[in-house]
C-alpha cells in the first residue's frame, strides 16, 4: 500500500456548501444551454454539452494509477481515486444520458451507476454483455425507474429482467461493433454517452474510434501490478502511438487528462 489514503475508504461527498451550489447552478445552465462561466466546471465539462460531428458525444472515462493500473490482480478497484475523483466520475454520470459499461465490471464491481455524491438524475445503464452472463440479480438492474439496457450479441439466448431492454446486435468473434451499440443508443435517444469501463470496454472503443473525449483520472498511486488501464494493439514505432491533444485539471490529489479524440472520431451518420 503506497498511498498514505485508505484505498478502500467509502465514498462521501466533500463538496462545500460553495461548490455544491456551483454545481447546482451549472447543471441548470447545461441542460438549459445558459452560459457555463463557472470555474473550472466549464473548462472540464463544456466540451460534452454539444456534438460536433453527428448528434452524439460520447466521453470514457479511466481512473488510474501513477503506473497505469485500474484495479488489482484480483479486480479491485475500490477506490483507486480520492473522493474528488470519485465526485468527478459522479458529475460525469449527472450530464450523461446513459453510462455503459462492460460485463466485466458488472461482474467484479457490481456497481450501482447512480448519481450519489453530487446533485443529478441517473443516467441510463447499459451493459455491454455478448455472451449474456450477467443474472438478475446485479445492482444496474435494481428498479429504479431508470432506463436499462442489455447488450447480447445475436443469437445468444438472454431473458431479460423486468424494465430491462434486450438489444441484440451481431458479433463478430464475439465483438460488438462499438459504432453499431452507439447508434443503438442513438435509437433510444440516449445521445451523450460515459463509457464508465473497465480497461476492455474502453480500449474497444478508442480503436474503433468511437470517443470524442477521454477523462484519464491519475490518482498518486504506484500499485506495482495489477490490471492495465487499456489493450490496444501491438505496434512497433513510437510514430504509431495515440498522440493526444489534453487539457489537465487538478482534482484534489488527483490529476484529470481531458484527452481530445475528435480528430479521430468517426462520424456515426446519425443525424
Ligand atoms: N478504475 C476504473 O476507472 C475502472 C472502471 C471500471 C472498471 N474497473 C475495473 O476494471 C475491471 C474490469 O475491466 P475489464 O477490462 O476486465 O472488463 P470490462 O471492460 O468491464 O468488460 C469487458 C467485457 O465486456 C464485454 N464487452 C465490452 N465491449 C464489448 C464489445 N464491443 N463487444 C463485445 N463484448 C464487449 C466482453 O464480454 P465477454 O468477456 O463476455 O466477451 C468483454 O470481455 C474490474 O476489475 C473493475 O473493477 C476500473
């Protein structure tokens, strides 16, 4: 253990009066297209209220280590940022329509995927699931009254829980064309979209080029082994690398990379 934090301490807002307010304000002016001169909501947020390309804007999300670690050997993962971090992770869930992640992390974290540390409504949940291994029983689905989404590919046999919609989309080799799962969304009218995680559901996301954005949250951690924040294929030349344009923003102990991917972000023809 390197941090001198509790990496497994519960979350619990530490917002001010102050900022919870700001924040309250900024979320009304976000949805209601006001201005956003509130600092520094507005450099860390304003790029997602609108598309640029199509009518989506789709941002992941990564909190990781000082080594590029995402959870331990075991898949733990509570709690890699501080609470700013996870407050961060929380406003990004408040400004999205829906929040997918992969079974992977459905099955290790058993997350909620709610708004609780800030102001906000829930976001829709979507699963990423090709082989429908995901039971009824896991907290995205809880009945809430919010929208839920599972992810099969086709040909699988999946029964969804009650309030929960199938979509069923072709596999190949078991991958799903991550264009395809926005455009599904898109169908829904779930427009501005958080990739939440893990490591997987993320990377297949930067190679299809599917990102406009992405919140590499790096919290002061060595954790010397453990899963990696992402898979991309092997190259050989440095020339070859993802070279990003980023803007950087201080979150308590932890450091926000705002990575711009819209120049490599592929048009969806969803208009
Ligand atoms: N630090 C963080 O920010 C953060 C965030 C989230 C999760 N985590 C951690 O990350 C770990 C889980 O990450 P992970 O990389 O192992 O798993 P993951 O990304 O959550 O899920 C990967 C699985 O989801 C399915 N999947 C995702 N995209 C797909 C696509 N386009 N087509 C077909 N299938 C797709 C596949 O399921 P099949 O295997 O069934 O084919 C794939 O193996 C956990 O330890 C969790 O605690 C950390």
């Amino acid at each position: 253990m390197f941090s001198t934090q509790l990496a497994s301490s519960p979350p619990a807002s530490n917002l001010s009066l102050q900022k919870q307010q700001e924040w309250d304000e900024f979320l009304v002016n976000f949805f209601g297209n006001g201005p956003l001169s509130i600092s520094p909501l507005q450099a860390i947020f304003e790029p997602l209220r609108n598309p640029t390309l199509d009518d989506m804007v789709v941002v992941g999300q990564i909190g990781q280590t000082l080594d590029g670690r995402i959870a331990t050997v075991t898949g733990q993962s509570r709690y890699v940022n501080g609470l700013t971090g996870l407050t961060h992770l929380h406003q990004l869930r408040a400004l999205v329509d829906a929040v997918v992640i992969g079974v992977g992390t459905a099955l290790a974290d058993d997350p909620q995927l709610t708004v609780r540390q800030i102001k906000g409504r829930n976001p829709a949940r979507v699963v990423i699931d090709p082989r429908a291994r995901l039971s009824h029983q896991h907290l995205v689905w809880q009945d809430d009254g919010v929208k839920k989404i599972w992810i099969v590919a086709e040909g699988v046999t999946a029964s969804p829980p009650p309030q929960v919609e199938l979509i069923m989309l072709p596999a190949v080799s078991g991958a799903i064309d991550p264009a395809l799962i926005l455009k599904s969304l898109n169908l829904h009218s779930l427009k501005r979209v958080l990739i939440e995680g893990g490591a997987e559901t993320v990377s297949r996301f930067i190679v299809a080029k599917c990102l406009d954005r992405l919140h590499l949250i790096v919290a002061p951690i060595i954790m010397g082994s453990g899963r990696l924040s992402f898979n991309l294929p092997p190259i050989e030349h440095m020339d070859q690398a993802l070279r990003l344009a980023i803007q950087t923003h201080q979150l308590g102990n932890d450091v926000v990379f705002d990575c711009d991917l819209q120049t490599q972000r592929v048009a969806l023809n969803t208009k």
